[in-house]
C-alpha cells in the first residue's frame, strides 16, 4: 500500500517567536562587526584594509609584476570579486583607483595606465583602464611563499588569502589611511617613507624612546602634493594621543605675469585639494565681496609643467594681503584632523606615533622569525638528501647492482634503505636520480652544495637564537627598502605664526598696501555688515540719495566710525565682545551704497547664528564706555580701559538664559533707553549707570512686570530727534501669521524715569493683543524690513505714547535707521551709534 503525501493544511506550521529589539541588537552589532573589522578599519601591521590586501595578493597570484605588461583593470576587479572579495566591483575598483594615484598615496602600490581621474575628477571606467603591481608592493607581498603570515580561507572555503601581507615598509605611516566605521573612523595622514624608516629603526635601537626622540626623525606628515604645514603643536598632539590637527597650506609665489601685472602662482595644494575646487571657492568669494583685489584666475596645470594656478592681482592691492585672504577664505589653506585608528590584534586602537612603530617592528619581527624558520627546514631538508645523494655517487656501482636486482620499486627502496642506512626521503630521491647526475662535476656540486647548506644552517640557527639578530635583520631590511623606494621630502614644516590661529587671525587685521583712510562700518539689522571709505575724512553730499533706495537689506543696526587699519568690536548675545580687523570687510562705494552687498557678519566672524548673533559693533578707540543691555533688563556700561587684549572675551557676567539686546556708546549727557514685552518703555540718564570692569554683572536697568522681558535697549542722545517705533502682537497665534499692529511717536512724549522703575506705557494693545514684540528708539524716519529683507510701511509718526496701534499689511521682521539718517552723524562722531534687535 503506496503511503500518502500528508496535505499541506496537516503539516504542523513551527513559528519561532523573537524578540524583535534582540534581533535588531543582533543584527546591527553583526553588521557593526563587519563594518570595522571586513571594510572601513586598517590593520595597524601592513596598513590595508581588507579590500586592498585582497586586490594586492590577487595580482601578484596573476604575476602582474612591475616588468610585465598592464593588464585591464576589469580583468583584476573581476579576479578579485570572483575568488576573494565578494562585494561590487565598484568598490573594488575604487580602492584598485585610489592605490593608483600619486595625490592620494605618498608610495603609490598600483601602476595605474590610463585615465586614473584627478582631486577633482573620477575615473574612467575599469574597461578602459590598465593595472599592474608597483615596486612598492612587491616589497608589501614579499616573502608570501616563505610561511610568514598565516591564510586564511576566502568566502566560500576553496581558496585561501593571507590574514596580512608581509609589509617591508610601514605602510600605514608612509601612505596613511581613511575610513568610516560604525561609532568610529580613521583618518591618518601619509609620511616620509626614509624619515618613517629612521624613526622605525631608532625604536628598534631604542625601545624606551620617547615622542621628541622619535620626531626628531620624523618631524610631521609628508604629503603627497607638497604644500607646506603650518603648525607643529597639532602634530604633536597626534604623536602623542593619536588625535591632533594641522593646518595645510598651498606653496605659492608672487611673480610678475606681464611688465605691469603681478599675480599669484599655485603650484602645490593642501592635501586632496583640486584646482577646480580652489577656483569655485575664488570666484564665490569675489561674488559675495569676501575677497578683494582678484582680476582673474586661469589654470595652467598640464603634463608638462605639473601644476600652476595663476591668480591675477588689481593695481593697488598687495599680493602678500591679497593671499592672507584667499588662506583664509578658500581651500589654499585646509585643516587636517588626526584620528589615527586602526585595528591592532582584531580590535579598533587609537594609537600614537610609538604606537604605530611599534606594532609594525612586532610584525616584521613575527615575518623575520617565521621567514628563518621555514628557511631553516628547506634547506634542512635539502642538506638531508644532498648527502643521501653523496653516498649513492661514492658508491655507485652497488646502488645500480641493488636496483637492477630488485623486483620492483618498493623491494629497491627497501634494499637501499638497509644496504646504505638511508632515510626514506634519501632513497625515494635515489630512485628518481637521473644518469646524467652521475658525473664527477656533479659530485664536486653536490660537495659545495652541502658546505654552503651546513654554513647557511649554522647561519639561520644563530639567526633564530638571537633577538638582537632578528631586530637587527628587521632594521637592516627596513634600510634597504628606504633606500631603493624613498623620495625626498615634499611637504615643508614651518611653526604656527600668531596670525595664523583662528582666533588671533581675527584680531590681527591684514594690512593691504593702502592708506589708513577714514571709514564708516555699517551694520544691518539682517545681519549684514559693510564698509564705506572716506579718503577725505567726511561723507560726500551723494549720501542724501541712499534714503531715498531703500534698498532691501538697508536697515540701519548700528555704525562704527574708524579708519580701515584699525580694529572694532562686535557685540553679541553673549556677551562677547569679538575683536575684528575693517580691512577684511567688502568695500562698499559711496555712490552707489548698499548693505545687501554686505557680507553676513556671523559667518565672517565664524559664530553659529543659532546660538549667538551680533548685537552691534563698538569702536575700541574711544573713551566712551560701552553701555549695554540684557533681556532680563539688567545693565552695564563697561570702563574703556578694561578691553582685554585678546581675540574675544566677555564684557558681562549674565545669569543662565539672559541675553545681551543691545549696545551703544552714548555721551555722559545721553539717555538710555528700555522697551519691554509689556509695552513699558524707560529712560534714563547714562550717568545714573556707574562703569564697572568686564566681570561685573551690571545692575538693575529697567524693572520687569512677571512674565515681561526686554525688547530693546540704546541710548538716545540730548540733541537727536527721535522717534519711537512699536510693533504689538499676539502669543496665541502661530508665529509668522499675525502682522499685528505698529505706531511711531516723538521721544519726546515719554518721560524720563528713574534707574530701576517700570518706566511708562509705549503702546496700548488692541484686542487679542498681548505682548510687544519689536522695537525701535532712534533718528526719523525709522525703516521697518520683512523677514526677507524688503521694506515694510510703518504708521505716520506724532502718535500719543499710550495711543493704540495702526494694523499692518505685512510682517514686520525688523526695524532700523536709514542710512541717511546716520551716515553723517557718525562720520564726524567720535565711536558708535547703535540701534538694537528684537
């Protein structure tokens, strides 16, 4: 009876349940696994990554040797997927291409023929390009046939790979490495292969050397483009900890480009820095006025001449200011980040320079030590049946006796053996011996032969008894390498000068080939500052037509009069007061004044506007002190001596969550002014404010309802006809969707009150209206902008000062003087005037 199939319905269904955050744990500390340890990490040993150990012993199985033809590169990229790598051969050709080029690698290990690409261009594809081993890398594979790493099965278990290659350089060092792991990455810059070389071979004298020893040998990285280092705390750093950073600049050279014009010629970059890249970042920072004097940029770069960028100079600007400029604004001066992280043992180290060393002389040890060893059997081995093989000559005629009396192979293998008290291996090799070995020269070759095995015996034995011997072989062979691969240095190594740290870069003007001329900085209240210069000392009568534009963006924060060598503060939320040079800001003419043409001051100053914005600028020249003030209504006026000589530091110790809301620098007979949330204005007398040092906290400016902060803080001063400006609005509705209600009235109106009080009503609210949410106390007629920078209408002016608002047709996002309204007074002003933001 034939059995029946059970249905399918009757097969018992098995549902594993698991727990689904186990099995993402799981799953992602797998993928995390393999991440670090099969792709982006190095091995500290030879410095390769897995993909780049597998395309290098793949092409030396193909026999892809210097002094071979190249062979297509989609040949090697499909060797190495098919048998070792089991990934795309984008990957594969990737890392194949990076290998290849001389910008990235200071010891390139593949010979690359064809389109390899650029720092700014890809290459071509695999089908089109051609590949072989450079000498670099048969001195990385060396030694593989002599059991001196172990292998290790490849993917599917019917190949093997090595676990490391055998590195007679520090390849890690020489070529540096990159990668992005998961939870951690590497980034480690290239060095001299003979400076690596003496460091190695110092340690190997010298096991307790110190970092300074070593750096004494090898000073900072080498990079494969040249350029020059300055620097060396950072390197240090990195020497020491395996974290540390420097900064890389261009090598560039003033030269005469024609009998009238001078311009700057490039002709090494900073580390993976392109030409393409260098020109966008020139020609966006003409574009946006952060770089001045620049005619023209042309790329000369071709095969003949190597690299040469030629950056054309205006008459009447000095290159050596002009380069100051384009270091600091584009990729002509890049920073590089140590990280140096790689695996030691299968698990992610940080390590320092000895480190790295030290891991490296441990391996070639390992290499020398396994390397004798099987040297020592081969030719044990050999020595064996090179005598076996001396007996049958001297006594030839007996061993062809029992041979030719033997029945078969086994009976004269076992005859031998007795007759002659051979080995096994010895008679086996008898057997297979030829006639033509019979001669007398044979004898004599097989005498010298044992000699020279009995000498090279004694040798390899001595060699394995000695540590010394070893680490003395190790040091030898590093010197040989060094000697047939190494290049001289490219990269020159120059300390840090003051300018060139960030901070002190801001505090040191660069000081163009002008006249130290009368100027004016201006301030929008979108953020945007400029420079306008008054070779004369006084502002033009041309200055009349800029109210009249209105131009987006011309909203008036506050205004500096200096001269364009001198420094000035810039103020911000902070607290901070930032030193900043006027000679670096985007000139502006007269004539045709626009602060749109500005360029923002946060980025100028490298401040993260999410965090901290700037308040108003402050002239570090004047006698006048600095009165500010904060959201929590406290204020300061700081005694002008106090500035301390530094890039930037605080001017006011404020409580947690407080904010600076304005700055000015007022006449003792000067008024300052409030503006809180609650629609209160107060004013009173600067003098009422006692100077105080930068660490104060300042006093009680104007008193706070609950719940109301301030808006506005500056100071008015006895002679300006002033107007006050209010915007109220709602808290209950989405920001951005209410335009609310403004009024402008005459200063006027409101009464000066004591230091501390509540001060007086601003505005009466409408209905719905709860809270002030912009103002503005300054010079008619006051000019409102939107969030996008345009012009707003504001009510006409002479409103009561407890009167309700006119409602508007539009958001109001800011509101300022008109250039008009301050360019004359502050030319002949001593300091700074100042309005404030929301």
């Amino acid at each position: 009876m034939t059995p029946q199939t059970p249905a399918a319905s009757d097969v018992p269904e098995k549902i594993l349940d698991v727990d689904l955050s186990s099995e993402m744990q799981d799953s992602f500390l797998e993928y995390a696994y393999s991440v670090i340890y099969s792709r982006a990490l190095p091995d500290a040993r030879d410095g390769l990554k897995p993909v780049q150990r597998r395309i290098l012993y793949q092409m030396s199985e193909m026999g892809l040797r210097p002094d071979r033809g190249h062979v297509k590169s989609a040949r090697v990229v499909g060797e190495v997927m098919g048998k070792l790598h089991p990934h795309g051969d984008s990957a594969i050709y990737d890392a194949l291409v990076r290998m290849a080029q001389s910008w990235t690698l200071r010891l390139p290990l593949v010979d690359g023929h064809g389109n390899f690409g650029s720092a700014d261009d890809g290459p071509a594809a695999s089908r089109y390009t051609e590949a072989r081993l450079a000498q670099a890398a048969l001195a990385m594979t060396d030694g593989l046939d002599e059991d001196v790493v172990d292998f290790v099965p490849n993917y599917d278990n019917q190949l093997v790979q090595p676990d490391v290659l055998p590195s007679a350089f520090p390849n890690l060092l020489v070529n540096g490495a990159a990668g992005i792991a998961v939870g951690m990455a590497t980034n480690m810059a290239p060095h001299n292969l003979i400076e690596v070389v003496a460091g190695a071979r110092y340690l190997i004298d010298n096991p307790d050397a110190s970092i300074d020893d070593l750096m004494s040998f090898i000073p900072g990285p080498d990079l494969p483009g040249g350029g020059t280092i300055v620097g060396l705390a950072g390197i240090r750093d990195a020497y020491t900890s395996g974290r540390g950073s420097f900064k890389t600049r261009a090598r560039v050279s003033v030269e005469n480009l024609t009998a009238r014009k001078v311009g700057l010629v490039v002709t090494e970059l900073p580390y993976l820095v392109g030409t393409e890249k260098v020109i966008s970042k020139i020609k966006d920072g003409v574009t946006n006025k952060k770089l001045a004097g620049i005619s023209d940029v042309t790329d000369l770069t071709d095969r003949t001449h190597g690299l040469r960028l030629v950056i054309g100079i205006k008459t009447g600007f000095s290159p050596d200011a002009v380069l100051e400029q384009l270091f600091r604004h584009t990729p002509l001066e890049e920073s590089f980040n140590f990280n140096n992280v790689a695996l030691v043992a299968g698990e992610p180290r940080t390590l320092g320079l000895k480190d790295l060393l030290q891991v490296y002389i441990d391996h070639r040890i390992e290499v020398v030590t396994r390397r004798t060893r099987f040297r020592l059997a081969r030719r044990t081995e050999r020595l064996h049946l090179v005598e076996g093989l001396l007996i049958a000559i001297l006594d030839i005629d007996e061993v062809i006796q029992v041979i030719r009396a033997s029945d078969d192979t086994e009976a004269a293998r076992v005859r031998l053996i007795d007759v002659f008290e051979l080995s096994l291996l010895q008679a086996d090799y008898i057997l297979e011996l030829r006639l033509r070995r019979l001669t007398r020269f044979s004898r004599i070759e097989l005498e010298a032969e044992r000699d020279n095995l009995r000498r090279e015996i004694e040798e390899l034995q001595a060699l394995l008894g000695s540590p010394a011997l070893i680490r003395s072989t190790v040091s030898d062979e590093l010197d040989a390498v060094a000697e047939k691969l190494g290049t001289p240095r490219r990269t020159v190594l120059t300390e840090a000068r003051p300018q060139d740290a960030p901070a002190s870069r801001r505090a040191q003007p660069v000081v163009l080939e002008v006249a130290d001329t009368s100027c004016v900085i201006v301030l929008s209240t979108t953020g945007r500052v400029i420079r306008v210069d008054f070779p004369d000392g006084s502002a033009p009568p041309v200055l009349a037509g800029a109210e009249a534009r209105r131009a987006r963006h011309d909203a008036v924060l506050s205004l500096v009069s200096t001269t364009s060598r001198s420094e000035i503060g810039a103020v911000t939320t902070l607290g901070r007061l930032i030193r900043m040079p006027v000679l670096d800001l985007p000139v502006v003419p007269v004539n045709s004044m626009q602060l749109a043409a500005g360029v923002r001051i946060a980025e100028y100053l490298g401040l993260d506007s999410k965090k901290e914005r700037v308040v108003g600028l402050v002239s570090l020249e004047s006698e006048k002190p600095i009165a500010l003030g904060t959201m929590a209504g406290v204020v300061k006026r700081l005694i002008p001596q106090d500035y301390a000589n530094k890039p930037d530091f605080e001017i006011i110790t404020m409580r947690p969550g407080d904010r600076v809301l304005g700055v000015a620098q007022p006449d003792e007979d000067a008024e300052l002014v409030f503006v809180a949330s609650d629609a209160q204005l107060l004013r009173f007398a600067v003098d009422a404010v006692r100077p105080q040092g930068r660490t104060a906290g300042g006093m009680a400016g104007i008193k706070l309802a609950a719940g109301a902060r301030s808006i506005w803080f500056g100071a008015v001063g006895p002679d300006d006809d002033a107007v006050v400006a209010t915007v109220a609005g709602s808290t209950g509705v989405l920001p951005g969707t209410d335009t609310g209600s403004a009024k402008v009235s005459d200063f006027s109106e409101f009464p000066a009150k004591g230091r501390a009080t509540g001060g007086v009503r601003a505005q009466r609210f409408l209905k719905g209206e709860d809270v002030m949410s912009l103002a503005f106390v300054g010079p008619q007629p006051p000019l409102a902008l939107g969030p996008d920078g345009s012009v707003r209408s504001l009510p006409e002016g002479g409103a009561r000062r407890d009167a309700s608002g006119v409602p508007l047709d539009a958001i109001v996002g800011s509101i300022g003087a008109t250039l008009a309204s301050r360019m004359p007074a502050a030319v002949d002003s001593e300091g700074a005037t100042n309005g404030a933001i929301e």
